[in-house]
C-alpha cells in the first residue's frame, strides 16, 4: 500500500548544482582579485605616505635627503631605506610584503628625492599586473600603469 521513495539527489540534479557554482565563482573570483589588489596598492600609498614623513624627519636632522638608504652605519643615496621599512604592509613580517620601497633617485644635491614602490610576486593572478608608483619630495606621485619604466603626462596621479 504505500510506496517506498528512494531518498538522494539524482546526477542531473549534482551537475546542475555544480555548474550554478562554476558560473558563480567565474564570476566572483575576478571581482574578489581585484579588490585584494586594490587594498594592497592602498596600503602601499598609505606607507609611502608615511615613507615620505620620515624622509622629511631625516631631512630636518640632516639638512638633506642624501643618506637615507643602506644601512644607518653605511649610508648610501639609493636602494632600500634604513629610515623606514623596506616594504609594504609595513606593520607586517617582511615575509608578507607586497611591494617593495626603495628610494629611487636622491638630486639636486640632497634637496629632492622618489621613492618608488614596485609590486612583487602576489597570490592573486599575474605577479606584476599592479603598476610601479612613486612619490616624489614636491608631492607629485606617479603610477606607471603600462610598466614602461618611464611616467607620461597622465600617469601623474595615483588613482589615473
């Protein structure tokens, strides 16, 4: 008298579920890569900001840009700094970096610098799919977003 119902889920029914989830994630994923990459570059404006205010602290004690790079015993006018972490997130272990910082010209003999902060290899997609920036001691700041090495009139700007 009563019928006995068999109990699961048929194979139409799993590969339409699967396939809802493989259009869904196809979707996500990319949205999620670009805000992942996008907090990283804010965070590494926001440390080459802060970059920016300890080299005028250096400047102010020293009267010039110059020296700010090596080591505190070995100064040097280029490459990565003492006066500063060498990358960003710059509150977090160097094994966690993002990008790295680097002052890139000291000129006018001492009175004008870049610093510059080159992304490294990332979790998410291509490793060098951010763009170079840097900041400069008038306060201009660049984004190389085609990684030409050289800035264009409008490349000078972060958010361009």
């Amino acid at each position: 008298m009563f019928r006995q119902f068999a109990k699961g889920f048929t194979l139409v029914e799993m590969l339409v579920t699967l396939a809802i989830i493989g259009i869904l994630s196809s979707v996500i994923y990319p949205s999620y890569t670009r805000y992942v990459v996008s907090s990283y570059r804010a965070q590494a404006q926001a440390d080459m900001l802060e970059f920016a205010t300890a080299m005028e602290r250096h400047k102010a004690t020293t009267f010039s840009y110059a020296g700010a790079a090596g080591t505190q015993g070995s100064p040097a006018d280029t490459g990565e700094p003492w006066i500063f972490a060498a990358h960003s997130p710059s509150d977090k272990p160097e094994a966690d970096k993002k990008y790295t910082l680097t002052i890139e010209a000291i000129e006018n003999n001492g009175r004008s610098y870049e610093i510059k902060a080159t992304p490294v290899n990332q979790t998410y997609g291509d490793p060098m799919s951010d763009g170079v920036m840097s900041i400069f001691s008038d306060g201009r700041k660049a984004y190389d977003a085609n990684k030409d090495g050289n800035y264009s009139a409008d490349e000078y700007c972060w958010n361009c």
